[in-house]
C-alpha cells in the first residue's frame, strides 16, 4: 500500500480509471462532519464515501490527513494553462479566471485566447469572471478606469459569444444595468455586485433583477455607514446574495471577516482569492498583498488553501465550516452543486488531501493524481 506525501509531482493517469481504487484511513470532510473512512474512485466519479473496504484494488493510505473535495476558486488572474498548473499545489480543483475591463475588441480576443488554452494538466479552468467593463470608474480601484462604460446588452452579446462568461461583476447604478442583470440570469451566467457606489435601493432592484452574489466585499465599494445604506449594507443583510470574500488579512482585517461571518453564517461565504500572484504586471509585492506604484490595493497573494486557514483563525471558525467556504458555497454559485464542492457518491472525484499544518499533500482531479508533495 502506497502512503500519502513521500512522491514527488506525478503527471495525470498514473491511477487506472477502469477500476475502483481506494484513499482510505483518511479524516473525511463530508457534509454531515468530518470522519475517519475511506474513498473510492472509479471513472473519475466518487464511488464510495464512508467505511474502509476490507479489500480492493489499488489503496493509498491517507492516515493522519485530511481528504476534501477540491477548492474552487471564482476569482483569480493569470493564464489558464499556468494556472491549472500551479493551483492544485494548493488544493485547487476548479476555477474562474479573471478578465477586466479593457476596450471591446480587446476584451473579445481575450476571451477567445482563454477558451483555446488548455487546463487539463490539473486544476480545471470553468470559464471567466468578467470583473467589467459595466463597473463604476469611482470604485475602480486598481483596474482601468478608462475602460469601464454604461451596461449594454449588445455589447455583452458580443463579449459571451467570444468566450465562456460564467460570472460577471456589475455595477448595479449604472443606466442599463438591470437590462444587463435580466439578460445574465435568463443565460445563466451569474451576476455579481462590485465596483459600485450604489445606494441600498439600487442594490435591491438589482437582486430583485437577478443578482446573486458579491465581488470582494468591502472593497470596491461605499464604507459601512449607519444612516447612509449602500450596497454594502444589502449585501451583509439579504440572504440571497452570496459574498465573495479575500480572507488575507489586508483586503478584510480580522474583525471585518468576522463581522462578515456573524452577519452572514458559513453558508453565504465564498472564499476566493483575487490573486494576481501568476499576473501581477507592474504590481508590487508588500505584507501578503500586491499595490500599485501608486498605493492602490490591487490583487492578493492568497492561495486558497492559505484562506481557509485563515478563515479558521480571523472567526474562529471549524475546518468543516470553513471547508465549505471554499468548496461548497463555491459550487452553489455557479450552479454545479450537483456536479461538485462536497464528498458524495457521483460526484466528481476533485479531492485535496492536506495535514494539520495545512500543506497540500495530493491533488486528485478527475480521479486522477495530478499533484503529490514530496515529504
């Protein structure tokens, strides 16, 4: 029996995918808890979750580690084919990559460059957020203000049509947008609230429209204010939205995630990292973070597995909770609850097994070890 964390990075298909084989004696972080057991995986699906086999096929001992589904990370920057590369190091299974706004023709080719690059080596690129253009240049924040413009359905058209467009970040004041919002939610493409300096009723009709999340809240956005309520405001108290969060300690301090976590429970938080780590252009590195030369904020260092220890010391939160932060809610987002974000039978087989000290030990995607430490 072969033992988790003394291989070094071993390419996909090493494992057959014509026979079941085995993760067992790991802690298992399932959606009743976290218990000791074992998983079964056969063409590239969950076969088993539960109880140890008493005999099988190939077995790999999991003892003293953690084994749970993949992270997903909606909000990160870089280049599909790095990127699947280099997330499953830190137990990153899926992902959205990031585009800004940039002029119409631009933002068109780079979807199109996007959807032709592979991400088969490891983590599975899902599509693109659209961090713009339709944002409001008075919370532009790092990206260029001079490309973001009023909302127009046409233009969208044309932008979904050059590439796949899961998520898009909207600013909801902005003339045009509900139209936006409307012709998103009929396509099933998410929308997301950022970069706005909407007021709280603006906010509302844009979920009553069909919004359902928010874009690093906090940021981008008006301050917390008790008699002037602002997007901020809905997007703490309406349980319809779900908040992306960047649980660096820079983006959110401590006590801001916290607050996020009273204010919202678990259920209604999706980790993400923002990171520009793989594409940080002229940005410079400081305390965990990335600025402009400026001193604009503009991007984490975050991996996904360094928010979820995070999340755990900002709120005291448990590892099941803050698990679900980065897999579950995740998968409700973008719809693929069926299909991922939980160990369940059926599922995909998207699992990170990782030790106490939070260090990625394998990466499984589709049934298959796509990554392994050396110890």
């Amino acid at each position: 029996m072969r033992t988790v964390g003394n291989v070094a990075f071993r390419p996909a298909g090493l494992v057959s995918t014509a026979q079941t084989w085995w993760l067992t004696n790991g802690k298992l972080i399932t959606p009743r808890g976290i218990a000791r057991g074992a998983v079964g995986i056969r063409g590239g699906r969950l076969a088993h979750v539960g109880a140890a086999p008493s005999h099988g096929d190939e077995r790999i001992d999991a003892r003293g580690y953690y084994v749970a589904p993949g992270f997903i990370d909606l909000h990160v920057w870089g280049e599909p084919e790095a990127l699947s590369r280099e997330l499953v190091t830190h137990g990153t299974t899926a992902f959205l990559v990031a585009v800004g706004p940039a002029a119409p023709r631009e933002m068109r080719e780079r979807l199109a460059a996007l959807r032709r690059q592979r991400s088969d080596a490891g983590a599975r690129c899902l599509g693109a957020h659209l961090e713009g253009p339709f944002l409001n240049p008075r919370r532009a924040g790092a990206l260029p203000a001079r490309w973001m413009r009023r909302p127009s359905v046409m233009e969208l058209r044309q932008i979904v049509r050059a590439g796949r467009a899961r998520l898009m970040t909207i600013a909801p004041e902005l003339p045009g947008a509900l139209a936006v919002i409307r012709w998103c939610r009929r396509r099933r493409i998410v929308v997301s609230l950022g970069h706005s300096q909407a007021e709280a009723p603006g906010a509302l009709r844009a979920v009553e429209a069909g919004a359902r999340a928010v874009t690093h809240v906090f940021n981008g956005m008006p301050p917390l204010h008790h008699r002037r309520p602002s997007v901020l405001d809905v997007a703490l108290t309406d349980p319809r939205l779900i908040t992306m969060a960047i649980a660096d300690g820079i983006h959110l301090s401590p006590l801001a995630f916290r607050l996020l976590v009273r204010a919202k429970g678990q259920e209604r938080i999706a980790l993400v990292t923002d990171s520009i780590r793989w594409q940080r252009g002229g940005a410079v590195a400081r305390g965990g973070a990335f600025f402009t030369r400026a001193g604009v904020l503009a991007g984490s260092d975050l991996t996904m597995m360094r928010a979820l220890h995070n999340a755990m010391a900002f709120a005291g939160l448990s590892l099941w909770e803050a698990v679900r932060m980065a897999t579950e809610v995740p998968a409700h987002v973008l719809g693929l609850w069926h299909e991922r974000g939980s160990l369940e039978v059926g599922k995909r087989a998207d699992l990170v097994v990782f030790d106490s000290q939070f260090h990625t030990s394998m990466t499984i995607v589709g049934g298959e070890i796509v990554y392994q430490r050396r110890r």
